[in-house]
C-alpha cells in the first residue's frame, strides 16, 4: 500500500505541527546553527531531519502519478504535513546527490511555503524543471542549505582551480546546484561538468 496515503490517514486533523512553527522563516543558516549541524561539507541533512523530527521515507510514486495523472516517473520527492507531523518522501533508485537535494527542496517548502493556520499540506518535486517562483525560492534555499556561504568559500580558497565537478562532489550535489551556487556568489570555476551528473 502506499506509504504517502497511510501517512495521511494515520494522522489526525491538528493545527499546524510546531515543528513547522519553530522553522518557519528561518535561513537555511540559521536551521544547521540552532540544531547543531556540522558546516564542513557535505552537509548532513538527514541529521538535521532527525533532530528537527521530520522524517524520511523512500516511496515508489507510481501510484500517485496514476492517481493524479502525472508522468510515469515524474515526481522526485513530496513533502506532507499533517497534524503533529511532517514527512518527506523521495523516489526510490535515486542517486546520492539527487537524493541529498531533493530532501533539502521539499524541506525549503516546510520552511518558506506552510501557512500558520493550515492543518495539513502537499508539496510535490516534479521531475521536469519547474520554473514558477515558489519552486525557484525552494531551490535556492535548498542549495544555500546544502552549499553554506561560508563553508564554500572556505572549501573554494583550497584549489589553485576551483573545479565545478570536484566541489560538486565534495558537497555532494548536482553539478547544476553547484553551479548556481558559484554563479550567484560571483565565483569564478573550472567548467568541467560536461561528464558529470547533473
């Protein structure tokens, strides 16, 4: 049976959970902070998962897409609030670094898009590139999350060349995560990612 509709209908209606509270409006600096998360890459975002409470649950989607008439294989990750709690569920198979963002997306939706009188909310991440403001405020806040300021250009100042796909893979994430990071701090890089996952 399907692990996202047994989440749903074992919770009971409740206000808004007060792990959402205690998120909401946070930076993704302020969340590995006040929960105590190592800032050397890579960061441990299923640590901080479990210390917020937030738990992480693979899922086979195919029932869902059928249901809501989305491509086979589509959806990437959900992320459900309802009652006292709050669950991100991933697609099953997935590459390490793809995983590691997609965890960090649906959780930037817990932080920037849950309102505080709303009893239960879905979020889902769609395969295709979505391009609408609410998932681009996701992403960013999920590459700020798993690519911190400060670590980065710590990690940045080491390489006589910063290379786009060996920083990619020492903060585990996509090329295109690194990529937008570097480009938005105005970092110059090494393009090498032609090869490497993106």
């Amino acid at each position: 049976m399907n692990n996202i509709y047994i989440f749903k209908q074992q919770k009971r209606n409740e206000r808004m959970p007060k792990i959402l509270k205690e998120i909401q409006g946070s930076t993704p600096d302020e969340l590995l902070l006040k929960y105590g998360i190592c800032m050397a890459p890579p960061i441990q975002v299923d640590e901080l998962m479990a210390k917020i409470g937030i738990s992480v649950i693979e899922q086979d989607f195919r029932e869902v897409e059928e249901i809501s008439g989305f491509d086979v294989g589509s959806i990437l990750g959900a992320a459900i609030s309802n009652g006292n709690d709050i669950g991100i569920f991933y697609k099953e198979g997935m590459t390490q670094k793809t995983l590691r963002f997609t965890i960090a997306h649906e959780f930037a939706h817990c932080c920037l898009d849950c309102k505080q009188d709303e009893i239960s909310h879905l979020e889902f991440r769609m395969d295709k590139s979505e391009s609408d403001d609410k998932e681009l405020k996701a992403n960013e806040f999920a590459g700020r999350l798993l690519v911190p300021e400060k670590t980065l250009r710590q990690v940045y100042k080491k390489f006589l060349v910063p290379s786009l796909s060996a920083l990619a893979d020492i903060f585990e994430v996509p090329v295109n995560v690194m990529r937008e990071r570097l480009e938005f701090l105005k970092l110059p890089y090494f393009k090498d990612d032609n090869m490497a996952e993106t």
